[in-house]
C-alpha cells in the first residue's frame, strides 16, 4: 500500500485549546482535504482520542453512531488516516499508530525520512547519469 504524506505549514494555534490543535495537527498533516467541510476529519479524529483513553481500540460503528455519520462516510476518513500512517486499523478496532498522537507523527517523521532518503539516491543517480554536478 502506497503511503501519502502531506506536510503543510500553518501558524500554530494562539490558544491552547484541544480541538484547535487537533485541527491544526490535522491541516498539518494534510488529513483535511477540500471535500472535508464539515471538518469530519478533525472531529473523527478528537472523537477518536477521547474514546482511546477509556479503551485500547475503537470500532468504527461507535464513532459512526457518535458522529451521526455513515459507517462507510467514517471509514473513507479512516482509510485516509492509515494510508498517511498515523493510525492503524485491527480487524474492527481502530487505534493510534504507536500508542500516542506524539509518537504517530514521530512514526510518520521516520516515514518521510525514509522517502526523502529513496528520493535521494535515485535523484543523485539521475544527476550522475545527465551530468548535474551537486553544489554540496
């Protein structure tokens, strides 16, 4: 499964308030698309969070029901936020990548240096191959 980074930079929140953040981490991370105006994204992932706290894994029908949403509207969201690694899905249960939202992104940190590495080498080889010298 191809993995989909997006990295955006947006000013931080001024107040420390829970949701804002968690929106902020989510338009961070790219999680929110155009599609997303009802912010359903930010508002699964806040529901997610609280419902973690009381229990190792959160089925999707609970947050569907608790958003007053579809299963299968949950699911797209869901399937986009595995698919960027921050979390992971068990047969029914979802969790958060590693245990924590900190530790999810430094998973997904770890992710993208990995990429950036790839990129890197076969970037050089296409330079090596036309040419290009590096201005290291």
């Amino acid at each position: 499964m191809a993995q989909r980074i997006v990295l955006q930079n947006i000013q931080k929140p001024v107040q420390k308030r829970l949701d804002e953040d968690v929106i902020w981490v989510c338009d961070s991370l790219g999680f929110r698309t155009g599609r997303d105006l009802e912010a359903i994204t930010p508002k699964t992932v806040l529901l997610l969070l609280e419902n973690l706290r009381k229990r190792p894994g959160v089925p999707t029908e609970m947050l569907a029901e608790e958003l007053a949403i579809s299963i299968g509207r949950v699911n797209y969201h869901i399937r986009s936020l595995v698919e960027a690694g921050f979390l992971r899905r068990e047969r029914r249960l979802i969790h958060l990548r590693a245990g924590s939202v900190k530790a999810a992104v430094e998973e997904m940190r770890k992710d993208a240096n990995r990429i950036f590495d790839e990129l890197s080498a076969v970037a050089e080889e296409i330079d090596a191959r036309m040419g290009f010298r590096s201005r290291d």
